[in-house]
C-alpha cells in the first residue's frame, strides 16, 4: 500500500473533522449546520480506523498524534459535552441532545393527533 496517497486522500476529511470539532467547542452545537452533525460521527469513526491503520504499520508518530488528538476531541463532543469546556462554556454533547429530543418527543402528547385524524 502506498501510504503517501492514502495520506493524501484521507487529509480532507481530517481537516473537516478539525473544523467541525474547532466550531463545536468554540460556538456549540447550535452553530452547526445539520450535515456537519451528520457527518461527525462517520467522520470519527473513519478517523478512528485511520488511527489503526497508522499504528498497524507504525506510520510517522506526529501523524499518528494528530489523529489520536482528533479522536480524543470528538469522542470528548459525542460522548462528554456536558463535562467538556472551552474557555468558560460548557456544551452539551451531541448524544445528549439527540437524547433530549427523543425524551420530549416522548412526553408530547402526539397521541391524540394522530387517532383524531383517523376515521370512525
């Protein structure tokens, strides 16, 4: 495998995943636009196995550091926002919120929309 061009065609989602996770923990989780949400957990498991890969055949150690520093700071979005800070702000993750809209969609009373259209 020639590790340059699999390098060079993975550095752009490593640098959207860079910005995406520097909008996050600079401006939150309302600033992003729904395809960046989309795209950040596919983004960080690719990442994640892209750390593997370059540990597997123990590729340069600053790229190996770069990765695993982007893997840290997503897991630290998806999985810990409330705990993460950034300077002074503290954000919600993104399971968490995704856990809050089920929870309130939930507890609407929706019900009784949806048997009110059928007919009798």
């Amino acid at each position: 495998m020639d590790f340059r061009r699999w390098i060079a065609r993975r550095d752009q989602d490593w640098q959207t995943l860079d910005q995406i996770l520097t909008c996050l923990e600079t401006k939150g989780i309302k600033s992003l636009p729904t395809e960046d949400i989309q795209q950040l957990a596919s983004l960080y498991r690719a990442t994640s196995a892209d750390l593997a890969r370059a540990q597997t055949h123990n590729l340069n150690p600053r790229l190996r550091q770069n990765l695993q520093s982007l893997i840290t700071r997503a897991y630290g979005q998806i999985y810990q926002g409330d705990r993460v800070k950034s300077g002074t702000k503290s954000h919600s993750s993104i399971f968490g919120s995704c856990r809050w809209c089920c929870a309130k969609l939930l507890v609407t009373p929706w019900w009784p929309l949806v048997f009110s259209s059928w007919p009798v």
